[in-house]
C-alpha cells in the first residue's frame, strides 16, 4: 500500500515537473517573439564582436597584422572601385548632355522613374550608335545593332564614339578660303539638331570676323599703295 502511494506521489510530482518544464519553455518562446529588430540588430552585432575577439585572440601578433591590412586593402580597392565608376558615369552623362538629344537627359529620365543604371546604358548605346560608323561597330562587337551592345565591348565602342566626336570637332575648321568643313556622323543632319545649329552659328560668326578682318586689312593696303602712288 505504501509503495502504490509512493508511486503515486512520484508521478504527479513528475508531471508537476513536466508542467513547470513546459511554463519555462513558452514563458522563453515569448520573450523571442517580443524581442524587437532594434534588440536583435544588436544583439547580432554584438555576437560578432565577440566572435571576431575570439578569433584574434587565437592569432599571433604578425598573423593579426596581415590580417588587418588585408582587411584595408579590400577597403581601398573597393572605394577606389566606387570612384572609377563615378568618374564614368559623370563622363558618359557629360558626353549625353554636350551631344545626345535631351531625350537622354539623366536627372529627366530619373524623374520618370528609370534607374541609374539603365539610364546610362542606353546613353553608351547611342553614343556609340550615332558617332561609331556601323562597319567599326560590327567589326569590334559582330552585330549592327546597338541594342545588343553590353560590357567591355559597349565600353571599347564608347571609348571609340569619344575619339570620334574629338575628331568631328576638331575637323569643324575655317579655312584661309572660308570654306566650312564638317565631319558626318551616322546621324542625318537637321536643322533642328542643337548642336549643330551651335556649330553652324560659331562657324558663322567666325566666318563674318574673319572677313571682316580681311576686307579692313585690304582697304588699309590699297589706301597704302594709293598714297604712295601720290
């Protein structure tokens, strides 16, 4: 008899612990849930301190150091990386301005919701589509359609719209004779280019000074030549 409730006793102390085992368990499980971002934000940050502490502690003095300006020299690269790319974008986004329509203007396609990144991928495509002849594009890339320019070649083909345009306005001279000269793109000429209004307008003007120039320094002469006739 005595046995049977020691038995007994022994059980219901059993699932007492069961139950108090059970109450521990969700009182914890709760305290996760409430845990916010801020907390846990913190909490991983602080772990991996703890972590990077306990590794150091394990390295020797020289391994520390190489460790470290290993650490700093991926830095360097990346923020030398970063400045490279936005060198390029301010390039690219120069060249659109000084020679594309404004149809490729940054900040104007940015407002309509374009990324950055497509915004300057398709300014490269038409650089290269209007200052690249086709046979040099299809020569460099193997296809005649822009659209399907991307990577080192887009950027071999950008380089070469750049050499181009440098040409095309060096090549924009007056003559001794006044002559005009253009250098032609892939673009059909139009009045209503802005850049070539600007060029034609310069040269204009240009040309009008220097005949003015020419015609002033012919009167001094023959009035020169007239006096000493007399």
């Amino acid at each position: 008899m005595i046995q049977e409730i020691q038995e007994n006793l022994d059980r219901t102390q059993e699932s007492q612990d069961t139950t108090n085992t059970n109450t521990e368990e969700l009182r914890n499980t709760q305290e996760s849930v409430n845990l916010n971002l801020k907390d846990y934000e913190e909490y991983r940050v602080y772990k991996a301190e703890k972590e990077k502490e306990h590794i150091n502690k394990n390295l020797s003095i020289n391994e520390r150091i190489s460790r470290e300006l290993a650490e700093a020299q991926a830095r360097e690269e990346q923020e030398q990386k970063l400045l490279l790319e936005a060198t390029r974008i301010n390039e690219i986004d120069n060249l659109a301005r000084k020679h594309l329509s404004s149809h490729f203007n940054k900040e104007s396609l940015l407002s309509k919701g374009y990324s950055l990144k497509d915004i300057m991928q398709a300014q490269r495509r038409e650089l290269v589509r209007k200052y690249v002849p086709i046979d040099d594009i299809y020569a460099i890339s193997k296809v005649r359609d822009t659209q399907h320019l991307d990577g080192k070649v887009l950027e071999q083909l950008v380089n070469l719209a750049k050499v181009n345009i440098k040409k095309r306005i060096q090549a924009t001279t007056i003559t001794s004779k006044g002559d005009v000269k253009f250098s032609l793109s892939n673009e059909v000429l139009s009045i209503l280019d802005p850049n070539l209004l600007h060029i034609t307008l310069m040269s204009l003007i240009s040309l009008l000074l220097m005949l003015t120039s020419q015609y002033e320094n012919s009167f001094i002469t023959l009035k020169l030549k007239k006096a000493l006739r007399e």
